[in-house]
C-alpha cells in the first residue's frame, strides 16, 4: 500500500537537498508558463459547452497522456458519488463532476520527467510542482462553462486544518467542490494503480482518508465517501 506522498498534499516527503544538476529553473518557470497559455487558448477556441464536449476536449488534451486522463476520469466518477451522498443538489453534483474532470489540466503544462519523478524532489521542484492548480484556473478563467470551475481547481490541495497550497485556506473557506475532490483523488491515488482494487486495498485506502480526516480533509466529506456503495452507477 503506498501512501507517501499521496496524503501529504500530493507530494510531501518527497523534498530533498540541492538542485539537481542540469536543471534550469527559470527555463522550466517559462516553459510551463508558455504551455500554460497554449492550453488556455486551446480549450477558449474549443469552447466546451457540454460534458460530452468537455470529454472531447479532455481526449485531445490527453492524446499523450492516457494514464492521466483515466486519472480524472475515475476522480469525476468518485466526486459525483461523494456530492450526492452528502447530498448536495442535482445541478451542484454537476458542478463538482465537471470541475473534477479538469482538477489535474494544470499539470498538462509541466515536463513529464517533473510530474512523473519517483524519488525525491528538491525544494525547488516542490514550489514549481505546487503553483499546478493556479495553473489549471488560468486555463480555465476565461472559458465561460469552466470558469466556476477554475476556483475549485486552485483550491484542491487546500487542507481542512491549513497548511495546503496555494493559499493556505481552511475549513469552510476552502470550497465545498474542492473538499470532495480532494477525498476522491487521494483515494484514486492510493488506489489507481492497481487497476480495480479488491476490498483489502479499498479498505486500507479508506483507513488513511479516515487517518487525515480533520487534518487534511473536511470529515464530513470523508463519512459520505464511506457511505458511498462500490457498485453505485454514475450519470451526469
């Protein structure tokens, strides 16, 4: 089961000592802000109006990047099951469904070898790591169906008791969408990369949500994740 650097905000525990030689960080800094503006301007003249057109979007986003986008996919499909649970109205589940499909668009912008490191990152890495989901709404600010969304997306790496990034919210400050879509992918990111996980590896999952409750997550939104059925059907 692993779970370092899944709870601790995505990527905590990881931070290690010196830059790593050949690393350029000013170029990584405009590289990520010239990607960042391309995607921005993709999704503007796509002009997503719709889930459905929303899915499409996301495909051609992530034509390289498939492991990504079954990521967001099963994020969307677990924040929807936690909205209605809690329950929040019809039209709001929508709402947390269509933000949680885009929480991760931020990282579209950074270098692969930079989101897919294994190991440890320098306290450089985890700042530029860190400023991906104000990246993520800047790509979404200006597409009116996702700029509700873009809010919601800066705010997920927020933590119920402070201490999260970027802006250090906590508790009722920090968006409800946000809270749910943070519970949905730390269990996706405990649990995605075995496929469909058994009872044990689900169990062990929703014991270290349990765990953060408080600390990192709204308990509330925790308690609707555990009253979720597994086999509930989702449809937005």
């Amino acid at each position: 089961m692993r779970t370092q650097g899944v709870i601790g905000a995505g990527v905590e525990a990881h931070e290690g000592g010196a830059r790593p030689a050949g690393l350029d960080l000013q170029t990584v800094l405009l590289d990520i802000a010239r990607r960042r503006d391309q995607l921005a301007e993709h999704v503007r003249r796509a002009r997503p109006r719709s889930i459905e057109t929303l899915q499409q979007v996301l495909e051609d986003l992530h034509d390289d990047q498939p492991r990504m986008l079954a990521h967001v996919r099963r994020v969307a499909d677990a924040a929807v099951r936690i909205a209605r649970a809690l329950p929040l109205p019809e039209l709001a589940c929508q709402h947390v469904y269509r933000a949680a499909l885009v929480h991760d668009i931020g990282k579209l912008a950074f270098p692969a070898s930079l989101i897919d490191k294994d190991g440890q990152f320098t306290s450089e890495e985890l700042a530029v790591i860190r400023t991906h989901t104000i990246a993520g709404a800047a790509i979404l600010i200006n597409v009116p169906y996702l700029q509700a969304a873009a809010a919601v997306v800066a705010s997920t790496h927020e933590r119920w008791a402070g201490g999260g990034f970027p802006r250090g919210l906590f508790n009722d400050a920090i968006p409800m969408p946000s809270r749910i879509i943070a519970v949905a992918d730390a269990f996706d990111a405990l649990t995605g990369h075995v496929g469909e996980p058994d009872a044990e590896i689900r169990d062990a999952a929703n014991a270290e949500l349990v765990r953060y409750a408080g600390s990192h997550f709204d308990p509330a939104v925790v308690r609707a994740w555990l009253r979720v059925p597994e086999a509930e059907t989702v449809a937005c």
